[in-house]
C-alpha cells in the first residue's frame, strides 16, 4: 500500500540535542578529547586591543581551523558553509544550532595579527606533541626526519628571471605582505642565506618560494616542509618550513634537533635519513656535538668509475696522521718540515694528502691509481670519522631496520598531500608555508592520537 506524502508542518517548540546527533565514532568526537584549548585567551590576550568592538572567540576560530585540516578542506569560504550546515562540525566548534558563523575574512584578519604576533600555531603544534608525549606514544629513542616539496600560490607566468627582479629595487613600504616577508628573509638560513645559488625565476607573488625541477618533471614554485618523527608511532615531534633546496633541509633538521631537546627534553639515540642529509657536515654534527648515531647513507663522490682506485681503496694511518697507498706508498701532508706548524685544515674542511712523484713515477699499480696525474692525493674531511661511522651503520642490521622505519615520515607526506590535499599551499610568503604545515602536523597528530588511544569506556 502506498503511503501518504508527508507534509511539514511547523512547530511552536522543538527539543534538539547536538549531543545526541554526533556518532560515537566519529572521527572528531575522537579528536576532541585531545583539544585544549583553555589557556589561548591568556597567550593571545597581550596582541588584543583592550578598547574597541570584541573580537571573534579565537578558540571558535582555531576549532574551526582545525576542522578544516583534519578534514581536508583546503577553503576557508566553504570550511564557513560546511561549518554551517554540519553537524558534528557545530558541535566540535562549540557552536549551537542558531549561533552564527563567523565570516571567511576573520580568518585572515587574525592569522597575520594577533595569531601570528603570538606565534599562536607554534604554541598548538606543542601542546599537541607534549599531549602525545604524556600518552606515551613518543619513545624519543630513535628519529627520522625528511621534507617534502609543497606547490606554493605561484606560477611561472607571473615570474621573471632573478636578474630582471632584485631586492635592492624593492620598496619595502610599498610591496605586497608576501614580498615583505621575502624581503625580512634574506639573511635566514632557512631562506635567503640558505645557497648563494640563484633561482632561475623568481615569483613576483611569492619571491620566497624556489623554482625547482627536483621532481623530475615540470618545474614549478615551492617550499619544503620539513618533519622531524619518532619513528614508534609516526608523532611528528618538530615541524619547519624552508627555501625548497637540499642545503636549507639539513639546516632545518639541526634547528629541528636541537629544539625538541630544549623544548621536551628528547635525546635521540638514532637519527634516520636519506643520502641527502649525508653531508660530512651533518654527520659531524650529530656525531661529535650531539652522540647521535647517524643511520644516514654517506653523501661521496669520491668513488671512482672508471677502473682507478678510489680513496676507500687507501688505508688511513691515524697515529702517523698519513695514507698507505695499495703499493704500499705513504702520503703525507707535507714533505717537508714546517718552520711554523699547520693544521693543513683547507676552507672546505678537508685535509689533503700527497704522494712522492718518486714514488709514484716508479709504482707499478700507477695506471690504476694516477695515470693522468705525476702523483696521487687524497682529500680526507675533518668529520671522515663521523662518516665512517656512518659508512659501518649501513652495513648492520639497525640500519635495515632503520631504512624501514624512515618510510613512515614518507608515509605522513603522502597523507598530507592525498588526505588532507596540501598538495598546494593558498597563503603566501614563509609566514604562511609556516602557518599551514603546522596547523596539518597539529591535524596528523591529532588523528594519530585519536586512532592510538583508545577512549574512556
């Protein structure tokens, strides 16, 4: 029997609970339980005005930003129309049936003032780490750190070559928020100070990002997120955006490093990496200032391909400070006796050693050690033992385990980029790349935490 067609009809009072329309499965419902946001009133309170109309509640924005990440949704217009026609999001933003949602442009209005005056996405990022360190989903034993290439809101037909466009030409007080922030960046290390090479564009919107061809496709505009994990669970313990080059990713670990140590006390035992943070530098670093094992493969160019003796191949006399060539030939720094003794320490950081042209003029391994040159000479860094060290890692079976464990920061990248879409960041400048890797490492956590810790029964 067919049904009669059901008509609304209006009525005087209606009982609604938010409460009771949210599933107990949902993946916000989860989340919230990790959310503190109880003393972001008194952090902000110093970058407010106490005179004037009152402000947005700015934990209704940081919820309704957190919303968006957690989500995926990359708009700020429509996280405001998902915000007002979703349930679980009202509820999750402390928001009742009838409140109203505050507009797109508040956003923006608070990000580049008293937010990003109070480092206020910083502060969240922490709390959120220091929350998975107190449930115990961070053993800070062993770290792995990476970065990955973000499309920054920039292309290439708005861009000239660096010639045609330099930062003396620039007026400060007459140029666009992101220019500005170009401007204020080119002594960091993490930007301008990173390389002295120069791109082969530069953005006229966004100066600050890179021009890069790495992925081996279609150059385009780009920073580098950087992510520091512990490799337990995956928690990103330190996050950092900078200049998308090779050169500003190793100096962006160090910062990272050594920041989680100040700010939570974590040593790391073990730091795992690509060849591209293999630099002898780097490695030094960790080896000599910091006691951490790099299980990192060695950045070298030094062995040869074409049938000659690499400097592997020489045996390093460290009492007597020389090489054993594999004729069995000593090479020195200095044939000779120094009125004034010398470290021979070179600009590069490394020391070079020379055989006798005696020697070698009479050896009869010369064609496959030196056939081109009158004598043989090795350059050995002032860190070669850290890459050494590194050298003998590679070889156990730690480091298997460790080339395991460093796919779970590849992981995180993929879940950027395909489940929360920052496959492209929409705000400019390195203030802007820095707001939104770390509100989506505040996201991943916040779903880490969600799917490790079970909830209260």
């Amino acid at each position: 029997m067919m049904g009669e067609r059901q008509s609304a009809q209006g009525a005087l009072f209606y009982e609604f609970s938010l409460e009771e329309h949210v599933p107990a499965d949902h993946l916000l419902r989860s989340v919230d339980r990790f959310v503190d946001l109880s003393g972001i009133r008194a952090h902000l309170r110093p970058y407010y005005s106490d005179i004037g109309r009152p402000s947005i509640d700015p934990e209704l924005m940081i919820r309704m930003l957190l919303v968006g990440y957690i989500m995926g949704i990359r708009s700020e217009r429509r996280l405001c129309e998902e915000a007002h026609l979703n349930l679980a999001y009202r509820w999750f933003c402390r928001l009742d049936l009838t409140d109203p949602i505050p507009d797109h442009s508040t956003f923006s209005k608070n990000r580049h003032g008293p937010f990003r005056n109070g480092d206020l996405f910083r502060t969240l990022f922490e709390s959120v780490v220091a929350r998975c360190i107190a449930e115990g989903l961070v053993g800070g034993e062993r770290f792995a750190v990476d970065a990955s290439l973000i499309r920054a809101d920039a292309n290439k037909q708005n861009a000239t070559p660096i010639g045609d466009w330099a930062a003396e030409w620039l007026d400060p007080e007459d140029v666009p928020r992101a220019v500005r922030e170009y401007l204020d960046t080119l002594d960091d290390d993490a930007f301008g100070a990173a390389t002295d090479v120069k791109p082969k564009l530069t953005s006229h919107a966004d100066p600050a990002s890179q021009w890069t061809g790495a992925m081996k496709g279609p150059a385009f505009f780009a920073y580098a997120d950087n992510y520091l994990i512990d490799t337990d669970h995956a928690i990103i313990v330190d996050v950092e955006a900078t200049r998308a080059v090779r050169q500003a990713e190793t100096g962006a670990a160090r910062t990272m490093i050594g920041r989680t140590m100040e700010r939570f006390g974590l040593y790391p035992e073990a730091l795992v990496a690509d060849t591209a943070y293999g630099s002898a530098d780097m490695l030094g670093w960790l080896v000599y200032e910091h006691g951490i094992e790099p299980h990192i493969p060695v950045f070298d160019k030094s062995q040869r391909k074409d049938g000659t003796f690499s400097s592997t191949d020489f045996v390093f006399d460290r009492e007597a400070d020389e090489y054993i060539c594999p004729g069995g030939n000593r090479l020195k720094k200095y044939w000779r006796t120094m009125t004034k003794p010398r470290i021979g320490i070179c600009k590069d950081g490394f020391i070079r050693y020379y055989a006798s042209k005696k020697d070698c003029s009479r050896c009869a391994l010369r064609a496959r050690c030196t056939p081109n040159q009158p004598a043989r000479k090795i350059a050995r860094h002032i860190h070669e033992g850290a890459r050494n060290l590194a050298r003998e890692i590679t070889e156990s079976d730690a480091y298997v385990a460790s080339s395991r464990a460093r796919k779970k920061v590849e992981m995180l990248f993929a879940h950027l980029k395909r489940i929360l879409r920052l496959d492209r960041l929409r705000l400019r400048g390195p203030n802007g790349a820095r707001d939104e890797f770390h509100l989506a490492a505040t996201a991943q956590n916040l779903r880490k935490l969600a799917k490790l810790v079970p909830a209260p029964v």
